[in-house]
C-alpha cells in the first residue's frame, strides 16, 4: 500500500513539476505544442496567482488561518507517515544458509512464506481464517499470527497442530534451527438460535367439521 501512496504521489508530482518547467521555459511556444487547457501556466511571465487574486485571498480574514492550518497538517501527516516507516517491523525478506554449501546464503521472500504458513493453517481443522506475518525479532526473525476458530474450536489443539504442521514445515525448509511464534487466538461464539415463532390463537367460537 504505502509503494503504490508514493507512485502515486511520485507521478502527480512529477507530471506537475513537467508542466510548470514547460511553462518557465516557454517550451510551449518554441515546439510549437498546445499546452492542456486546464493548466494555466503556459509562458514564463505567467505567474502562479494573479496580484489581483493575490489581494483578494490576503485581505479575507480566513486566508492566513487556512494557510497556516492546512501546511500544519501537512507537516504533521509527514511527520506521521515518517515515523509510521522508521516503526516498521515487518520483514520483506529472509536470508536461510544453503545446504551444503559454506558461507552461502539465499534470500526468501517474507511473503511467500507468509503464504505458504497461512495456507497450511487454514486446512487445519476448526480454522476458519488466519493471517500470519514475519517481524524482525533479536537474533532471528519471528512469526506473529492471528486465528480464528468456528464457535466451539479448541485453542490447544490449533497450538499443538500449527506446531507440528505448518511451522514445523517452515523450518524444515528453510533450514532454520528455530522459528518463534506468537498466536492469537480467537474462538468464534455460537450464533443464538431463533425462537420458535408462535402462530397467534383466533378467538371465537371454534367450529367443528360438518357431518352430513
């Protein structure tokens, strides 16, 4: 999500600083190519606000309140995303050694392995969706995982097969001495059954099946 943010962001710019460059250089003119007609700086004389439209947004009461809103937040929404970057503690790869073979290492996507640990856990049985992600821990990396069972599904069970299963797969394939991980478990409630629906009595007089 965040490298597709930034492509964006990265285009608009890019595109915009293009059309402001063509303008300040005249190139519009010089190559003879129409600019588009909803950009409006087209020659270098051409500023970016008017004088006129100038002193009108500065003698409004609302305009330096805005300016100075609007930049404050979005500083504080950069500062935000910056920080969010610097916490991250997923993991994009692996580096596992390579049998036979001494001092070499092969890197691992996180995500397929991420992959391959949801796909083994979700065919276990009482597993109804799981999400699991690789995170940087001391010495090695970790597995962090989130588990939910159908009502009534038994949470030691799940620990005792995602052990022998899943996991245990892992790091035979990989050939690690150790993958730790941390599960949570959440164990669906039984939906409420429906109350009987009760037909209401018809008063009166019942009247009993002719017999001719």
């Amino acid at each position: 999500m965040n490298r597709v943010l930034l492509g964006v962001v990265g285009v608009v710019l890019l595109g915009a600083g293009v059309l402001v460059l063509a303008g300040g250089l005249d190139l519009y003119r010089r190559l003879g190519v129409d600019p588009p007609g909803w950009w409006p700086l087209t020659s270098p004389d051409q500023p970016v606000v008017s004088a006129r439209t100038r002193g009108r947004w500065v003698s409004s009461t609302w305009w330096w309140p805005t300016v100075i809103g609007g930049l404050a937040v979005l500083m504080a929404g950069m500062v935000w995303w910056l920080v969010a970057q610097l916490r991250r503690t997923g993991l994009s790869s692996i580096a596992v050694p390579m049998p036979g073979v001494s001092g070499l290492r092969l890197r691992v996507s996180a995500r397929a392995l991420e992959e391959a640990l949801e796909t083994g856990t979700v065919v276990l049985p009482e597993v109804e969706r799981v999400g699991v992600r690789l995170v940087r821990a001391p010495g090695h990396p970790r597995l962090r995982g989130a588990v939910r069972l159908t009502p009534g599904g038994d949470p030691a069970g799940l620990v005792e097969h995602f052990e022998d299963g899943p996991r245990a797969d892992a790091c035979g394939s990989l050939g690690l001495p150790e993958l730790p991980a941390d599960l949570r478990i959440r164990v669906l409630q039984a939906a409420p059954a429906e109350p009987r629906r009760r037909w209401p009595r018809r008063r009166g007089r019942r009247r009993h099946p002719r017999v001719v």
